[in-house]
C-alpha cells in the first residue's frame, strides 16, 4: 500500500514537471537544427512561426445566425391535411 502512494506521489509529480506547457522559449536540441524549408518557401520558418496555428488548423468561429438572416418565402407545398 505505502509503494501504491509513494509511485502516485512520484508519477504525479513528473506530471506536474513536464506538463507545464510552456513554450516560450523553444531552442533546438544542441547539435541539431530546425527543418529544412518547406517545398516552395524561401526561408526556413521561426520556432514562433512553427508554434503558430494557421487559419485552416484553428478556424474562426462562424455560428453567428442573425447577421444574414431573411424572411422565409412562401411554401406551396404546405396544405393542411385532406379528410
């Protein structure tokens, strides 16, 4: 039971380390360097530019109704029941 708590004490508090989710200040690995240049481009991107969602990954919401909203025509097909 005392290895139960202490291995949860230990686990949570490697947790609590690494999932602080900084990422301010992000270097390469010493010795390695950023990705090549993607296909087309003319530099090779910024850290910050790399961290930075695109439109297409992150869009912006559109759930707004009322901003084009129109009256509705008339249906020709909404008859009342025949008997």
């Amino acid at each position: 039971m005392i290895r139960l708590i202490l291995l949860a004490g230990l686990t949570l508090s490697g947790l609590s380390l690494t999932a602080c989710g900084a990422a301010d200040g992000l270097e390469p690995a010493p010795g390695k360097s950023l990705p090549v240049a993607p296909y087309g481009a003319k530099t090779t991107p910024t850290p910050t530019a790399l961290l930075t969602p695109t439109p297409q990954q992150r869009p912006e919401r559109s759930d707004e109704l009322l901003t084009s909203s129109r009256e509705r025509r008339s249906d020709e097909f909404n008859l009342p029941p025949s008997n």
